[in-house]
C-alpha cells in the first residue's frame, strides 16, 4: 500500500497470508490475482481521532477483507 501526502510517500507492508487465508486462497493464487488485478484494493488514510491509522479493504469475487493498520503496519483489526 502506498500513502502519499503532499510530498511524503509511505509504503506499508500487509501480510498476504492473513489477506489470503481471510479470502478463502492460498498465498501463490492471492498473489497472482493481485498481480492481475482480479483482487481490488481500497486504501485509506485515517483523519482527525483516526490520525495514524490506514483502512486497507481487499476485494474478490463477493467476498471482502478490512484490515485497520496503526503508523507503523500493525494489524489493530480485521474483518471480513
């Protein structure tokens, strides 16, 4: 994922293990789709009491993960 803010540009690793295993598919499928661009990414920078945060939504097919990540790509929670 890649934040850019004026001038900054950040990028955060997600484990694609906990994104795949949510989305029902083995890492190597997971990866190819996204590769593909089967698998579509919504990212999110978090504002005012949400400063610091990022919401990373995956979706495939109907199937949809959210993950909520902290500054520094820490999962703080996930949903599907």
């Amino acid at each position: 994922m890649n934040d850019s803010a004026g001038s900054r540009n950040r990028t955060i690793d997600v484990d694609a293990g906990l994104v795949a295993g949510h989305l029902g598919l083995a890492v190597a499928e997971f990866k190819q789709l996204m590769e593909r661009r089967q698998i579509t990414l919504l990212c999110e920078r978090g504002v005012a009491e949400d400063v610091g945060t990022y919401r990373a939504s995956f979706y495939y097919a109907r199937r949809k993960v959210r993950l909520v990540l902290d500054h520094a790509g820490r999962v703080l929670s996930v949903t599907t």
